[in-house]
C-alpha cells in the first residue's frame, strides 16, 4: 500500500486544472483551501500502514490478493458493513473534517460492482468485467477513487430530458467506436480534484428518452476538458487571511474540499464505461449508492459528535463549569445521541441483505433511520456545545492579537478562564469548538446534504415501513374484524 507521501506526490503529479476565488491554482495540493483535504485523504493512507490501526482501516482483496485499504473493499458479508461502520466512528475524530473523496468513493465502487452485474444479466454485456478490471487496478495501486452522483440539476421540478439547457445534467453527447464523450458538471463534488479516480454515476432515476443521461464510468480528475471551481464558504476565506494554526481550531484537516467540477467534453474510452444507456439501471445506481452513503454518513457524523462532545467539555473545564449539573446533562445528551446513530448504523450493516452479485447492502430501513438521527443529532451536538462553551465561540480573538505589543496584554487578561489554564489555550480549544458546530466550517450543513437531504430519507422510511401488518396487528389485537 502507499505511503501518506507517495499519495500526495502522486497527486502532486497529476495537478488537475483548478480554480480558486476566481484564479487559477498552479499547484492544487499546495493551496490553502485543499492542502488540509489533501491531508486528510493522506492520514487514511498512513493509519492504514499503522500497526495499531491497520486492523480497522484495512481487508484482504479477493481481486488483487493483498491488503487494501478499507475504503476500496467490496463488502461481501455483513460484516464488512460493520467494519466500515466501525472505521467510520473511529477515524472521523482523529481529522475532524472530511475524507471526502474516499467515503463517497466506498459506494460508487460498492454500487458499480453489484450493478453492473445486473445490467450483464439481463443484456449480455461486458460493464462487470470491465468493472472487476478497473477494480483490480485499482486494488493493486491503492488508488483513491471518488463518486461522483450529484449533476447541477437546474430546475428541480423537471426531469433530466426537461431541462431547458441538457448540460445541467452530465450526458453523452457522442458515441465513438473506442468510447463516449461527455458534457456538463458535477456540483458539490468533495475530494474530486485530490483523488486518482473519479466515478460518475446517475444522480436520479430516468425513463425511455432519456438515454444519454444513463452513464457511468470512471475518469481521472486531470482528464483533458475537466475543470475544477472551488467550493468558497465564509470559514475557508479566513485561511487566505491567516495562516497561524491558532486561529482554525482544525488547521491541518479543517477543509471539505469540493468541488464543481465541469465536463467540456471529456472522452471516456470503452474501458472506463459502466453503464451507457440502459435507463432502467440508472435509479438502481442511484438509491443503492445512496445506501452505502448514509451508512458512511451516520457512522462519520457519531464520531464528528464524539469529537465535538470532547471539546465541549474541556472548554467547560476551563471556563470552571464543568461541575454544574446542567453542563453534565448536555455532555449526557450530546454522548446519547452520538451512540444512537452508530448503533443504529451498526444494525444496518448487521442486517445487509446480499445482492446478487455478491455485495451486501445495508438495510434500507435502518440506515435511512441511522442517517436521519445522526444529522439530526449533529445539530443539536453543536447547539449544546454552543451554549456549554459560551459566547467566546463567536468573540474570540485572532493570533495576531496575541501578538500586537499594544493589545496583547489585555486579550490575555480579558479572556482568560480558569486561573491554570492559559488563555490562548482556552482560545485554541474555543476555535475547535467554532469549527466544530459549523461557525467555522460547514460540517452541519455538509452533514444534511450528503448522503440525500432528511426529505430521502423520510420518503424511504415511509416507503419501507409496513403499515399493512402493522394495522392488522393492532386491528387483531382489538378485536376488529377483517372488512
């Protein structure tokens, strides 16, 4: 397997062309606004080389015949859906931020591998062994692979085919002998430009007409006609203002790290393509990948609120309220609802139900119930860190404060908390507590709307709920008779 430094160098290498606050980025991995992704991506490279860590973070490859990293690995039993639930919770405190590109990477190559075999079945074709192909490849390379699901949509009332300009959706504008050429984008794309692979898929269900839509393939983020536009939230504005590690709470790992990225013609050759046409797969692609998405979400966002309940109560040790019962209740609460969603997640894995490919799918059920509830309790993580750390989440001031010889005294003196404790340290942990509930990055937000906003998730527990035999249940219990 890799190296943290081998992936980034291979990164360094391939140099995508990216944009950033409307310039061009001449070395991606060196910018501010990528290099703490970049780092992150790194760290799963590492741990999965770490003795003490190579356990969780890795599986043997059935394609390849070596170790791999986890997030490349087939799930095949139920139990390797538990493992990645359980390298989820544990890996998300150690970066607090996003792996982006290998998390959603883990579905679209989980998706690709059950469907295309799906597709071969009822049609003769190739896709699975081209898959297994493009797979082992990658097994052998330890190679980070992206999912790409999400086109630019426009009107969200409209289908694909309705669209007034086609390009809001990615789609086949040309079909070659030797492959296909594609046009339109890809929006909130995390880790696209930092991975090796990108694996696009259909974002949404499609019908006869639609065709051109039905695509899937794999593509390098350096393609000729691929062009990356950064993502610009409020906190990543601060890191081309500052770059004392101080003032970010999370300065290594703090960045999402996404991107739009935008197809002008991009030629896909035969090898790469997985689906091409076939509508009727397109909405298959699309809820299972969406099913191994939550599962990551759920798994990552109770370890983004382990993370978050720490550093919640150390800022309360230090402003001295750590012993007031209410500061007790809302650790309690905030630890509950972090134990919740995995353990919900973890009974979603323990429930897969196997393709017939072989892949084993998280319960539908229960990992929309485990997604929602994790979301949910991301949010009320950081409104009670919020109100445990105080109004210096929101006050607090600037390393270069510190640093001022007119002013420094007195933001030392002012913001000090407990006497033992120094006061940029109490700042340090008041700036992770920022970052945390979303002041300072977007987790929250990101947290809703990955994976499928709480309207999916809500339609598919309405849909796999069986009110029929529970009516009967209750009308049998009562004494009703059948109608």
């Amino acid at each position: 397997m890799k190296t943290a430094q081998e992936y980034k160098n291979s990164i360094r290498e391939m140099n995508p062309q990216v944009y950033a606050y409307g310039e061009k980025v001449e070395r991606v991995v060196d910018h501010p606004c990528f290099k703490p992704t970049l780092n992150s991506v790194a760290l799963t490279y590492e741990m999965a080389r770490d003795t003490e860590t190579e356990n969780i973070m890795t599986a043997k490859s059935p394609f390849a015949d070596k170790m791999i990293n986890r997030f490349l690995h087939i799930c095949q039993t139920p139990e390797d859906l538990i493992k990645r639930v359980e390298m989820g919770k544990f890996l998300t405190p150690h970066h607090g931020a996003c792996v982006g590109a290998r998390c959603v990477g883990t579905g679209a190559l989980n998706t690709l591998y059950a469907v295309t075999y799906d597709i071969d079945q009822k049609y003769g074709t190739d896709y699975h062994a081209r898959f297994v192909k493009f797979l082992t490849k990658v097994h052998e390379e330890d190679l980070t692979c992206s999912g790409m699901i999400t086109d630019a949509k426009g009107d969200r009332s409209k289908s694909p085919g309705q669209q007034a300009d086609e390009d809001l959706h990615l789609h086949i504008v040309k079909r070659q002998k030797d492959g296909i050429i594609v046009r339109g984008a890809k929006a909130h794309q995390s880790g696209a430009a930092l991975a090796h692979y990108n694996l696009i898929l259909p974002t949404t269900s499609l019908k006869e007409g639609e065709e051109d839509f039905a695509v899937a393939c794999a593509v390098p983020p350096n393609a000729p006609g691929i062009v990356h536009i950064s993502e610009a939230p409020a906190p990543n504005a601060r890191r081309l203002q500052s770059d004392d590690e101080m003032d970010f709470g999370n300065y290594k790992y703090g960045v999402h790290g996404s991107t739009l990225v935008v197809f002008n013609d991009v030629f896909i050759p035969n090898e790469m393509i997985f689906l091409c046409g076939e509508v009727e797969f397109a909405g298959q692609m699309a809820v299972m990948f969406g099913n191994f998405q939550r599962l990551a979400t759920a798994s990552c966002k109770s370890g983004h609120c382990d993370l978050t309940l720490g550093a919640a109560t150390v800022a309360a040790e230090y402003n001295g309220c750590d012993k007031m019962s209410h500061i007790k209740d809302k650790i309690v609460e905030m630890s509950y609802r972090s134990a919740l969603a995995y353990g919900t997640a973890l009974a979603a894995g323990y429930q897969g139900k196997q393709t017939p490919s072989g892949v084993v799918v998280p319960d539908t059920l229960l990992i929309n119930a485990a997604k929602l509830h994790a979301v949910e309790s991301v949010w009320e993580c950081s409104k009670l860190a919020t109100e445990i750390a105080g109004g210096i989440v929101c006050t607090a001031p600037a390393k270069s404060d510190f640093d001022n010889p007119e002013i420094g005294k007195y933001v030392e003196k002012y913001f000090r908390g407990r006497e033992e404790v120094s006061t940029k340290d109490r700042v340090r942990i008041t700036r992770l507590v920022e970052y945390l509930v979303g002041q300072g990055s977007i987790v929250p937000t990101e947290s809703t709307h990955g994976g499928g906003p709480a309207a999916i998730q809500r339609l598919a527990i309405r849909q796999g709920t069986n009110l029929n035999y529970l009516k009967a249940c209750a009308k049998k219990m009562c004494g009703i008779k059948n109608e």
